[in-house]
C-alpha cells in the first residue's frame, strides 16, 4: 500500500486563518499525515476570526464540524512553534512538502533570509535547503518594499510564492467559495487532485 503523504503546514498571524482551515481540512480528509504548527499570533487570528471555540486544541472537532468527518481520515500532530527539537526541524525527517498559511510578512521575512528563529522558519528552510515543495501564502495589503523584496527572495531561493487571492471568475457566493479556491490552488501546487473548485472552462 501507499505511503500517505506527509505535509507541514505552518499558520501565522496574518488574516485569513479560514484558508488554513479548509487545506488542514482537505490534506486531512485526503487521508495525508499532517504536522501542523501555529505561531502564537496564528492562535489568535484561529479565535479572532473563527470564533471563540476555535481553540488549536480542538482543531481536529472543529474542522469535523465545519467540513465533515472525512477530516478524520487524516493524522494530525500539532507542534510548538518554540520546538526547534521537533522532527520537522530536520532534512533527515521525511516530510514531502510545507505550506504557510497564512503568511505574515514577518514570517515571510525570516524565511527569505534564513533566520530559522521558529519551527516554522526552521522547518520552511529545511524545505528549501532539501529542494522540496515549500509554498508561501502571503496575506497583506497593500505591500512594502522590503515584503516585496521578501517575496522575490523566497521565490529565488525555491518557495513557490501563492498569494491569497481569490479570484471571481468561479461567482463565489459565500466566504467558504473564497477560502475553497485558495485552498484549492494550494492542493494543486502541493501535487493533489483537487475538487473544491470547478477548473474554467470557456463556454
Ligand atoms: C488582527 C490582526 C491581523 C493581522 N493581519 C496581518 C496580515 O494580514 N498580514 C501580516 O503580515 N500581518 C498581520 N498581522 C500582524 C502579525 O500578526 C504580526 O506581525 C506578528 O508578529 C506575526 O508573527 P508570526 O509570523 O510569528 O505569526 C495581524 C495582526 C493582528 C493582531
């Protein structure tokens, strides 16, 4: 049988945490090993913005509710962000690809200079150094320099750069249609068929 895949997923405290809800959610029910690591202002933004009982504790009851029991197909291990001892921390440890999202321009700025300050930094440059799949979902508006600097830098060094920018062309009609095509884009570009959005089709 085939291994499932194993993806990192880092959640940062830029807005947007319901883009990191619905990939968790699709990585899960796609039956992967999810090691998840949220820094403390990814907590935050969870309880900010998806309510009080979003709690990281219970990310696994919460994605059930929200998107369906097939999240449990998945395996889920949450680490600390302060934990450079974690096994994500090292290229020996068999982790296939890693996905930030969000993505603070402050954590943008530690993995485009290899500051490797948190797990997530780490883990972001152990990708990069083992020339495995690393996307950035960078969520800021409008841009600095320095960020958009940032941004040429990752994608130099190997990160694939997705912005979360959802498009129209799909006639959204709720928050969720938004938060499955960015999670959509994110499956593609981490190698998974996807069906949380149709494919355009000019007709
Ligand atoms: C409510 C709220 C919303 C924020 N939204 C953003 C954002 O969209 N993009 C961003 O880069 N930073 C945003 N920030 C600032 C980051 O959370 C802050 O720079 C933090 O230090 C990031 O740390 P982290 O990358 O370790 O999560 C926001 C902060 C708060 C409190």
């Amino acid at each position: 049988m085939k291994e499932p895949r194993r993806i990192a997923v880092g959640v940062t405290g830029a807005s947007g945490v319901i883009y990191a809800a619905r990939t968790i959610a699709a990585l899960a029910a796609a039956g992967c090993r999810l090691e998840v690591v949220f820094s403390d202002y990814g907590r935050r933004l969870l309880l900010d913005e998806l309510g009080p009982d979003a709690k990281v504790e219970r990310l696994v009851d919460l994605l059930a509710a929200r998107y369906g029991d097939e999240v449990r197909q998945g395996v889920l291990t949450m680490h600390s962000n302060k934990d450079l001892g974690a096994p994500l921390a090292s290229g020996s440890h068999r982790c296939d690809a890693m996905v930030i999202v969000p993505c603070s321009m402050k954590t943008l700025a530690g993995v485009a200079h290899g500051l490797s300050r948190s797990l997530i930094e780490r883990a972001a440059d152990v990708m990069l150094k083992e020339r495995r799949r690393l996307v950035l979902v960078p969520r800021e508006t409008p841009m600095s320099l320095p960020a958009l600097r940032n941004l040429v830098a990752a994608a130099e060094a190997g990160a694939m750069i997705l912005p979360a920018m959802p498009a129209f062309y799909q006639q959204p009609k709720t928050i969720d249609d938004l938060a499955d095509f960015i999670a959509g884009k994110i499956l593609n570009a981490l190698g998974f068929e996807q069906k949380l959005f149709a494919p355009w089709k000019d007709e």
